[in-house]
C-alpha cells in the first residue's frame, strides 16, 4: 500500500491507497514545522489502527509539501514508521510526465504540479483547475498536459481575515454564500464581498485565460471549499476534491513500474 502525503500551508493530508488504487483512509493535521516525525508517527498509526490499515501494510510513500520546512521530519516519519524511503515531487530524479512551461520551472508549487497531471489524466486538456487552499489559484493545462501557466491570488479565509485584522470594527465571520449580494449588516456586507467577489473573480479569470489562450477550457475546481463554489458559477465544470491524492498515487505509479 502506498502512503500519500499532502503537505499544504495550512494542513497536511495523509491518505494510503491500497493496492487497488482506492484510497483506504485519510487523515488531516494542521500544517506545524516543528511538529516531530515522532509526534506525527504516533499520531497517524493510531489514527490508521483506528480505521482498519495496519501500517505493517505500507511499503512505499510520496510527499508533495510547499513548506521546505515539515520535509525532514515527513522524510523521517517514512522511514521510521514505515520502513520506506518517500519519493519527493520536485527531486530530480521523480518523473512527472509533464513538462513545465514557464520561466522558472522550479518555482511551480508541488502540489500544483500533481494537479496537473491528474487532472489531464481524468478530464483531458485544454484544463483549468481552480485550487481553493491557502492561496487560491488557477492552473492553466495545455491540450498535451503540460503545465503552460497560472494565477495565484488570496485565499478566501486569508482574505476574511485581512479584513478582521486591518479594520478595527470589522469582525471575523465564516464563508457562506449569502442569500443576497447586497448586505444589509457588516457580517453579510462582509461575506457577500468575499463570497460573491470570488465567483466575479473565478468568472473574469477563467473568462481572460480562455481569450489569451484561445480555446475554451474545462474548469475543475479542488479544495475544501470547492463545492460552494462548484453550485454558485456555471463557469466551473465540476469538483474533484481528491485530485491532489490521485496526482501523487499517478506520480508514484510512473517512478516505481
């Protein structure tokens, strides 16, 4: 069985895929650099135990982090608690079946390098996956797979909280979509701007990609609040909140057979 290791800014996700290629279980812990391989190890094997997987059962793993930071203790958690060595997406020496078409290739985030070739692999191109995390981006997919570009802007609670933090009545609120776009108190002004200000901005992007790349593209969207999103635009085709776990299992499938 295969452990998977999705380290974002704000969570890690660990999932184990079982030899079938379905995921067995998945796990979440919020993203903490000085967090121990130890203090990880025995956090994940209980949480394992807990759900049928005996880690006696894994003997490959693969990481994607976008924090430098959490890589050695993820590395020493591999090689201590399940007996492998990880591959790292990035290394030189893991193959994507990519290739990375902007000017500093290594500046791609890992985990938007394995959306992508998820995503090709399940939707075909021209993609474009919108990725609602810490940052929300918009990966551009051209019709071979490659990655040809993309957009970072603001996360959606990033924002919310920049609000909270540079305006002193402005309180913390949640992210909803609200019934109507014009507010009639702060806390709906508040998640009306936000919420239906991301949908304008989800539209005008996709809208702007699509002119200067000349085609029309699928739109698949990924992240926890992808599925808020998903219902409120017919710009975005469908959501895929696995997308990132099946890049890694396809990442691994490419290096090891």
């Amino acid at each position: 069985m295969l452990l998977a290791i999705d380290s974002g800014n704000t969570n890690i996700v660990f999932a184990v895929f079982g030899d079938d290629g379905e995921i067995m279980g998945e796990w979440r812990s919020s993203t903490d650099p000085n967090r121990t391989a130890d203090e990880f190890g025995v956090w994940l094997t209980q949480l394992m135990q807990l759900d049928g997987v005996d880690r006696a059962d894994i003997n490959a793993a693969i990481i994607a982090t976008v924090v430098p930071g959490t890589l050695f203790n993820l590395k020493t958690l591999c090689r201590k608690y399940f007996d492998c060595e990880p591959l790292i997406i990035g290394d030189d020496d893991v193959e994507l079946g990519v290739r990375i078409l902007i000017d500093h290739p290594n500046e791609v985030g890992a985990d938007r390098l394995v959306n992508t070739v998820a995503a090709y692999e399940s939707y075909g191109g021209p993609l474009i996956v919108v990725d609602f995390g810490t940052a929300t981006t918009f990966d551009v997919i051209d019709d071979d797979g490659n990655y040809f570009g993309g957009i970072i802007a603001p996360g959606i609670n990033l924002s919310l909280e920049a609000l909270h933090q540079a305006a002193a009545k402005l309180p913390r609120v949640a992210i909803k979509r609200p019934e109507k776009v014009i507010g009639t108190g702060t806390v709906s002004a508040m998640q009306s701007g936000v919420f239906w200000g991301y949908v304008s901005m989800i539209e005008g992007m996709v809208g702007r990609i699509e002119e200067e790349y000349g085609a029309r593209m699928n739109v698949i969207a990924t992240g926890g609040l992808a599925p808020l999103f998903v219902d409120s635009t017919d710009c975005i085709n469908g959501a895929d909140p696995d997308l990132t776990l099946r890049g890694l299992l396809s990442v691994h499938i490419r290096n090891t057979t």
